[in-house]
C-alpha cells in the first residue's frame, strides 16, 4: 500500500478527501510557541513507533504519553484560569510524566523547582498554556526546537487541540483492526518482552480491558473521531502498512507534512515495543513482517469474526478485506455473555485514568 502523492491522493478511497502535504496555513518558524505536533490514534495501530521515527529528526522532539487530555484536562477547564499555585503543580506533574513516565507513581514536588521558573507571573494562566509551556520547556532542552506529544487517546480530543493550538499538526495513524486486536491481546505480555517499566498492576490492568468487542468498537470510536477532520489540512492520516511496506515514500510526505526536511536516520529505529517479539535494541530499521501478522496466528476466529462484524464499515473503504471465517458457536456466545462482566470489570481499573468520567467513556464507546 504505497503512500499517495500529492498529485493522485484522491485516487485512493482511503485518503480520499485528504489534504496534499504543504496545502494547509503556513506553520509558524522552529521554536515558535504555536509550532506543535501531535501523534494520535488508537492505541497500537503504530504511535510508539511513529514517535520513535520523529525522535530522529534533528528539529522534532517526541514527547511520550503526557496523558494531559482527559487525564488532567478536560474540555470544562478550556476557559478556567488556574492559580499560580495550580498552575506549578500542574507543571510539576507533566514533567515527573514526561521524564519518569505515565506508569511511574507521581511523587509530587519532585520538579516543582522547574515548574516554578517555568509559570511566569502572568494572568490568567489556563492548563493548556502550562502544557505547551512544559513541551516546548523539554524541547529546548533536548537541543530540538519542535514539540511532538504522542498520546494515542488524543485522537478523541481533534477538536479541542485544534481550537487551543492554531497552528497544530495532528498526524493520525490507523492500523488494520486485526493486527490492532492481536496487539492488544499480547500487550500484557510485554513486561516480558522488554517492557520492564510495566508493573504487574499495570499488566493486569491491560489483560482486564481486552475483550474482541471492546477492542473492536474502541477502533471504530477512533476511527470515527478521526474521520470528522478528513479535509482538515492540519490533519493528516496515515497508515501503519504504509509505514512498515514503504517505509521512506511516507515518512517523506510526513516530514512534508510537518514543514522539515527529510533524515535517513528517522528510518533507524530500534525493534522494541512490539506485543508478538522480545525487544531487541540492538537491531534498528524498520521490519517488514510485522504487516499483517495476525495472519500467522493468534487470534481465534471468534475473535476474528467478532473484528470484522463490528469494524466492517470502516474496514471496507480503508480497504482492509475481510477474510471468510467459521467461529465456533460456544466461543461466539461466551464472548457476548462475558461482555457486560468485561467492559465494567475494565471501567472500574480505569477510573483512576479519567477527569470527566462520563465524558471519557461517551468518547471512546461511541462509534
């Protein structure tokens, strides 16, 4: 599935409608407050590996999982103004995320020294200001000048990122729903792989959300969340097949995406984080066999049949086929009775991971 370019993007249903690269508003100069990048999508359709392509760009500074958007904002606080005092603990807990990371137990205070040099004495200060203050703060010191955040769960917050920042770009990748399931029924097993930063609560966590009709309504929630800003020129999406089968073509017309140039090492990434092999740091590039792989096995053919039947009408204009499937009819009927059991189990070891409960849940569940 070869990247479109400018001149044939509407040729292909999948990018129909897509804007070409370079088309939007011009994007403000390197290191200007507004110049922000995003990195959104449902989760394990490619992110994390995305993320780890723009963190080779010598102007591109990836910042991982701040989980800002729904965890410590919510679309009501857009126009509240914080408290100095509010504003630096907000500070302070974006930057224990960003360097200790999202699973590491927050110990509060730890860079409040920072986060006080950073809130200037400025009124009013709202929480979306004290985010770009802490992206552009860990940008410039990493010696980059342009902040690319990666939550995947961003994807349900385009509009709002959109209306805070002006100039964003938001870069969404989709992944075939299959190989998404699969991921997801691995992902906690990758405490094993490599993924030592993973607790034991975490992993349990993980295992407790996967359920194939979870999974698969949550891939269609993403996708349709996306789908409202096909023709938005700031948004551009991209497919993780294109990126695993025709690896340079597409970072290229991403970097032309993100207004800089090109760098052969954003294709030298190192193999970690996948949920079907050991991490192994010492190997870089990109690895063709992992496109489709929930074709060699791993998910039964309930599952199978479970995917393509609730994901189907977003499969089919992507053009991800659907293959003939003959699930057992025991298998079929435990997955639908274990469902209701499931998805509340799964609410309740995630409250903890929500401001706006209610909100959240409309969000993700809705599509």
């Amino acid at each position: 599935m070869p990247p479109t370019p400018a001149d044939t993007r509407a040729s292909d249903p999948r990018m129909a409608n897509q804007p070409a690269p370079g088309s939007s508003l011009p994007l403000p100069p390197p290191g200007h407050p507004d110049r922000l990048t995003f990195i959104v999508g449902n989760s394990r359709s490619g992110t994390t590996m995305m993320m780890r392509i723009i963190n080779n760009h010598p102007q591109l500074h990836a910042l991982s999982e701040l989980h800002f958007f729904e965890q410590l904002w919510s679309p009501a606080d857009q126009n509240k103004a914080l408290t100095r005092e509010a504003a630096e603990k907000l500070a302070d807990r974006l930057l224990h995320v960003s360097r200790e990371g999202y699973l590491t137990r927050y110990q509060p205070g730890k860079y409040m020294q920072e986060a006080r040099e950073l809130i200037t004495a400025e009124n009013p200060t709202f929480g979306q200001d004290v985010f770009r203050a802490v992206a552009f703060l860990e940008t410039r010191q990493a010696g980059k000048l342009i902040p690319c955040e990666k939550t995947p769960q961003n994807v349900f917050y385009i509009r709002e990122i959109l209306a805070l920042y002006p100039h964003a770009r938001i870069l969404n990748m989709v992944r075939d729903p299959r190989g998404v399931l699969l991921s997801q029924k691995r992902k906690w097993k990758r405490r094993k792989m490599g993924a030592h930063f993973i607790t034991w609560r975490e992993a349990t966590r993980l295992r407790i959300n996967y359920h194939p009709i979870t999974i698969s309504r949550l891939w269609n929630s993403s996708i349709g969340a996306s789908l409202q800003f096909l023709q938005h020129p700031q948004v551009m999406t991209v497919h993780f097949e294109d990126i695993i089968e025709n690896s340079e073509a597409t970072i290229r017309t991403i970097c032309q995406f993100f207004g800089v140039e090109f760098h052969p090492l954003m294709l030298d990434v190192p193999h970690l984080g996948s949920s079907n092999e050991v991490d192994d740091p010492t190997q870089t590039g990109i690895k063709k066999e992992r496109a489709g792989n929930w074709r060699k096995g791993g998910l039964n053919d309930a599952e199978v049949w479970f995917c393509q039947r609730i994901t189907g009408k977003y499969m089919d204009p992507m053009e991800y086929p659907r293959v003939s499937v003959s699930p057992n009819p025991v298998a079929v009927a435990g997955y639908y009775l274990s469902f209701p059991f499931k998805i509340a189990l799964a609410i309740l070891v995630n409250l903890g991971r929500m401001k706006n409960i209610v909100d959240t849940i409309k969000r993700r569940m809705v599509g």
